[in-house]
C-alpha cells in the first residue's frame, strides 16, 4: 500500500520539489543522447566527405601536374669554323654547242659518228644543194651580163665626153650617156654581191668542226633532207660536238653560304663512277645574285680533265670547306618546329618554353645547322610538342646526348 505524504493530504497534489528532482535525470540522459547523435553524425558526416575532398583535391593536383609536359632538353653544339659542304652539281663541257646545216639540200654523206675526235676545220659532212647551185650558175651568167652592159655603157660614155668637146654632140646627151655608164656600174656590183651571196651559201654544203673536240650526237643520216630554217621550218641539228679537256661544273649554293662563296677558293668534285677519287677544281666565277625562286647562289668550278676522265653531262657532288663568317650551332632535326608563321625551336627558360624563330643553313640528315637565332647557351626541347606555346610551363626530365660538335 502506497504511503501518502503528509502535503500530499493536504494539498491533494504532489510535492513540486519532488517532481523536479524525479525529472532531473531523465533530461541529463536525453540531452546526451542528443549530443551522441550529433557527434555521431557528425563523425559519419567528416569520415564520408573528407576522403572525397581529399580525393578530389590529389586528383586536381596529379592533373595540374599532368598538364605541364615533361621535356628533355639538348645544348646547341657550336660548329667547326670552316666546315665542309656537299652539295650537287652539273659537269658541263667547257665548249659545247650544236652543228646545224645554213643551207637546204640533203645529206650527201657524213665522216664522223659519234665519240669520234674531230679537230678544228675537220670535214663533218657534205649536203648536196641542186637549187643553190643553179641559182648560182644563173647569178654568174647575169653577171656577164651585167660586166658586158657596163663595158658598152662605158664606151658609149668615153664617146660622147670625147664629141662633146667639139660640140659634135649635146651636153644632154652626153649627161645620158655618163648617167647610163653609172646605173650599168651599179647594176654590176649587185650581181657581184648575189655572186658571192650564193658562193657563201653554197660553201654551206660543207659542215666543218668549229673547235677540237668529240662528237657526242649525230642525227642525221646519208639521204635526209637538211632544212636549215631559213623558210620558216624547223631546223635539223646535224652533230653535237662538245670539248672535253676542260670542264665547267655549275653548283647552286644555299644563300646562307653565298658569301663565303668566292672565286679562287678550292673544291674538289666526286663522282660515283670513281668512288674514293677527288678530282680538284677552283671556283672561277659567280653569278653575284641570288636566284629568287631557290634562294641560292649559282656558281660555276673550272676542273681540268685532259685525258677524258670526266664526262661531260656526268651527276656530280662537290665538297666546298668554307669559312664560316658568324658562328653556328648544330641541332637534331627532332628539335624543330615547323609553323605556320616560320621554322621555330623551343628552349626553356626558368620551367617556361620560350618559342626562338632560326634560319638553318645546311641540312646533315639527323641534323642541321642553325645560322641565326641562337646564342648557344639555351637549352632546347627535343621532340616539343606540336601545341608548344610560348610561355607554357614545362619540367625538364633529362639532358639528350647529341654528341659532338659537327667538324670538330
């Protein structure tokens, strides 16, 4: 049975210090339960998003790092002062030229073919000419005719100077007579000239060699008919003759070069029918302009070749040792960039690229040499990328090894 205090009986209600101290616990041990919630999501809360956040941020950072590209990078190697150029060349004969027939006719036999050493004046063929020869036989007979009016006229003059003194005749007449002396005189060496017109072009019928030298073509044969152009048609090269114990040697020269370039300086010519063999030669002369569609110097090499050794016609390589006249640097050819606006190499500067515009001047294969543009204490990037700007970070891993200097 449940004890009823003595408040409680005369109240009729409960004690409310009592109904306080009963609710005391109750709220502490709520309130803590409340904060262990909170903790508790609190804790689920940090350990589910600081990883992510933390994944996140390491992502952003390997992607950073990711964007910047690795290089390596190589130092200009300075070239040899005086370095060698190969380049090609053309070996011409030192006289060549084509035979062609003055007159028309045809072939009536020829006494050199083709490899055959002629001499100056040496008889080549002959052409029979019937038309030249007979207007030359009528260019005679009009001749006569003309020398005979002219001794007539000259009489006939003489005469009437002779009857004029004696008033035999009229001073008219006598006029006639002188005036009729000089038209025959005239009329005399006009068939004098077309005489010896067609004596000069019959002495055509003979083809003759212009200097010592070889046949190398022969395009006509015995029977063929010769035209020699003068009435509008094509005209027939009969021989080739060239002169071959002097050579000429044409070579284009790259214009980086065209200044080292002067007459006198020594080359030597190779050919691939004697490998090993150098075959010396001056450079003689130069065009002293550059061509504008190959930017190059044309410059021709005097060889001697005075047993023939050489042909004319032949592929050849000439090796030039020129000094060079400012210092140059050798690059790969993998360090090159080609754009739009100019050839381009990229070297870094303090973990930046820098873009450097480069005039190169000969090409060895894998490598090239750099004229202008390089100081030579850059580091340059091989194999940059095509989207290398200027100013774009970049990590150097590694130094390439390129080697030695080129001529050294």
């Amino acid at each position: 049975m449940k004890v009823v205090e003595d408040s409680e009986l005369e109240t009729g209600e409960p004690d409310v210090d009592q109904q306080f101290t009963n609710k005391g616990p109750e709220r502490s041990t709520r309130w803590w339960v409340i904060l262990f919630a909170l903790v508790t999501a609190v804790g689920l809360v940090v350990g589910a998003v600081l990883p992510r956040i933390q994944a996140r941020a390491n992502l952003r950072k390997e992607t950073d790092e990711m964007a910047v590209p690795t290089v390596a990078v190589v130092k200009p190697k300075r070239s040899a002062p005086a370095a060698e150029l190969v380049l090609p060349a053309n070996v011409q004969a030192f006289v060549d030229s084509p035979i062609y027939a003055r007159t028309n006719g045809y072939l009536k036999r020829w006494y050199a073919d083709i490899g055959t050493h002629v001499r100056a004046g040496q008889l080549l063929a002959e052409i029979e000419t019937p038309e030249v020869d007979q207007q030359l036989r009528q260019a005679r007979a009009d001749l006569g005719t003309a020398q005979a009016n002219l001794r007539l006229a000259q009489i006939t003059a003489d005469r009437y100077a002779g009857l004029l003194k004696t008033d035999s005749v009229s001073k008219q007449e006598a006029d006639n007579a002188e005036g009729d002396y000089a038209a025959k005189k005239a009329a005399l060496e006009g068939a004098e000239a077309n005489v010896k017109r067609l004596e000069e072009l019959q002495s055509f019928e003979k083809i003759y060699a212009p200097f010592d030298g070889i046949i190398t073509a022969r395009n006509t044969d015995i029977g063929a008919l010769i035209d020699s152009g003068s009435s509008g048609g094509s005209r027939t090269e009969l021989f080739h003759i060239a002169q071959p114990n002097k050579l000429r040697v044409y070579v284009n020269v790259p214009e980086a070069y065209s200044q080292s370039a002067k007459p006198g300086i020594k080359a030597a010519l190779t050919v691939p029918e004697y490998p090993g063999r150098r075959f010396d030669g001056t450079l003689v002369r130069t065009a002293d302009a550059i061509d504008m569609a190959t930017r190059t110097l044309l410059v021709e090499i005097e060889v001697s070749n005075p047993t023939g050794t050489l042909l004319s016609g032949a592929y050849a390589q000439v090796h030039f040792n020129l000094p060079t006249i400012s210092s140059s640097y050798i690059l790969p050819v993998n360090a090159l960039l080609f754009r739009s606006e100019g050839l381009r190499v990229a070297a870094v500067s303090e973990g930046h690229a820098e873009l450097k515009a480069i005039t190169i001047g000969h090409d060895f294969g894998s490598e090239v040499e750099v004229v202008a543009g390089l100081q030579g204490d850059e580091s340059i990037i091989v194999n940059p990328p095509d989207s290398l700007v200027s100013g774009e970070a970049v990590r150097v891993t590694q130094q390439a090894n390129t080697g030695g200097a080129r001529g050294e």
